[in-house]
C-alpha cells in the first residue's frame, strides 16, 4: 500500500510472492470505511500480510505522516487481523512520476496512475529483498 491522504494505491503479489500487479486505487474517505474496503479485499483475495509504505524524510526520520500511516495500520491490525509490515517508500513516487512520465502519459492520466505504480514499486522492491 501507498499510503496517502486522499488516496491508497494498492498492489498485489502472485500467491508465490514473485511478481506485482497494480490494484485499482483507493480514493479516501473516512477511515472506518476506508478500513472495511481493505478489510473486504484482502478477504476477497486471501490476503496474508500487508505491506504499507512507510514515509519517511529523506535523513530517514519519520514525520507526521509516517505516524498517520502507523496509527492507520493498527486500526487496520485490529479490524482484520492480518499483520501489517512496514517497508521505506522514499523515491517510490518519484520513480512512478518518471517512469509514467518517460511512457508519454499525460499529465491528467499520470496523476491517476502514480500512486498505483508507487505502490507496485513499493511491492517490487519488498519481494526483491532477502528479508520478503
């Protein structure tokens, strides 16, 4: 997961953790219900852990936004049961804007795709480590 303000862009593995599909992204609205769609999705597609992107500052410090997508997760822990681990996003959406952008994407379509893409990148870069 992408986590965002307005909105979550989703990604899932292959049952064998080998490769990453773009999901359609979530457009927030209040948490509770923001909460039962994943609930509903991961239920639907036998989720077994949840991979959220942590944002962190560039020196590797969290901000508020890194305590948001933490208090977030709990909720999500809490509701659903499945754990929630946490995996470093910086540049994930500078790459998704360059790599749309490289495609010849338009603007109004790229702003749609990135936080999807982020979150395949996001996804990529857990599976492709020794520690997924």
């Amino acid at each position: 997961m992408d986590f965002g303000k307005r909105r979550i862009g989703l990604a899932l593995s292959d049952p064998l953790g080998i490769t990453a599909q773009g999901l359609e992204t979530l457009e927030r609205t209040r948490i509770r219900e923001d909460i039962a769609r994943l609930a509903a999705l991961a239920s639907e597609r036998q989720v077994g852990l949840f991979l959220m992107g942590m944002p962190l500052h560039m020196s590797g410090d969290e901000g508020r936004q890194a305590a948001a997508a933490r208090e977030f997760a709990g909720r999500l822990v809490k509701h659903t049961g499945i754990p929630v681990k946490f995996w470093d996003e910086r540049l994930t959406s500078v790459e998704a804007n360059r790599v749309l952008r490289e495609s010849g994407i338009g603007i109004e379509k790229r702003a749609r795709a990135v936080d999807r893409l982020s979150a395949v990148i996001l996804l990529e870069s857990y599976l492709g480590s020794p520690s997924a």
